[in-house]
C-alpha cells in the first residue's frame, strides 16, 4: 500500500469528526494563529474557510498566501500521545471567485449551518486553501506524508 492509500482514509475519517482547524498566517515574519470552521472537499485537494475580509488574517492571507492548517483529534488526556492524530495541511489561499465560490459556500454550510447567516454577510470572504502536502503524525512519532501533485 503507497502513502496516499494510507493517509487518506485517515483524512477522511478525520475531517469527518473534527469540526475546527487552526489556521497560521503570516504577517512580515510574525506568525498568526486563528481556530477556524473549514470543510474540506471530497477529494482532500482544498478546505474552504470564511473569514470577514476586515479581519487580520484576510489582510494576512491576501499578503501571503502560504497558510498552514492544523487539525487533530485529541481529548486533553495524557493517552493522547499515543492515541490521538494530528494533521498539517500545507497549502495556498485565496478568496473563490463568484463561480467556485457558490459550490464552496454550499459545502462549508452543509457542514456548518450555524454559520449560514455569517456566511451570508457581504463583508464574507470565501477562502479556498488549495493544498500541497499533508503531514499527519500519529502515535506520537509516526508520520506520513502526501504530497498532492497538480
């Protein structure tokens, strides 16, 4: 079995009970950290965040569109070490444009109807973060990595 075959039912299973990422961004060297609703799409290749484009982290993002997205698993237990995964998702934002961005803004609500009224105010940004790699530790040291090619 390569790494894709491995890494991305582990993905899938995750980005199907975990609900919120930590996005990074950058600003002139100084690293940014933000817990963000994302939803990704079926083929692992994008996650779809929103964000107000006021916000630092749009400012951000329109700068550097090199993002980092962590997300895990774990329970705040000591077993988490052995027991929880983590993943990096490595890629690039921007915001959609008008014809990808209805088919996004579809996924990210089917996924979070809370945000449905957020979603729909004019000063939303969706941001789709077109991935390159995934790193995904498990087991405390155990790690694989998925390189998406174009």
């Amino acid at each position: 079995m390569n790494t894709d075959q491995e890494i991305q039912p582990v993905l899938r299973d995750l980005f199907r009970s975990q609900r919120y990422a930590v996005l990074a961004t950058d600003d002139q060297g100084q690293p940014f950290a933000s817990l963000m609703a994302f939803a990704a799409t079926e083929d692992l290749r994008q996650i779809v965040i929103l964000t107000e484009r006021n916000r630092r982290k749009f400012a951000n993002l329109k700068a550097n569109r090199r993002v980092a997205l962590l997300i895990d698993d774990r329970e705040n237990k000591g077993s988490d070490t052995q027991d929880s995964v983590a993943v990096t998702a490595i890629g690039e934002a921007e915001e959609a444009g008008s014809g990808a961005g209805v088919a996004l803004l579809d996924l990210f609500i089917a996924r979070h109807p809370y945000l449905a009224a957020f979603a729909a105010a004019p000063s939303c940004a969706i941001v789709t973060v077109k991935i390159s790699s995934y790193l995904l530790v498990s087991r405390f040291e155990q790690v694989l990595e998925w390189r998406i090619g174009p």
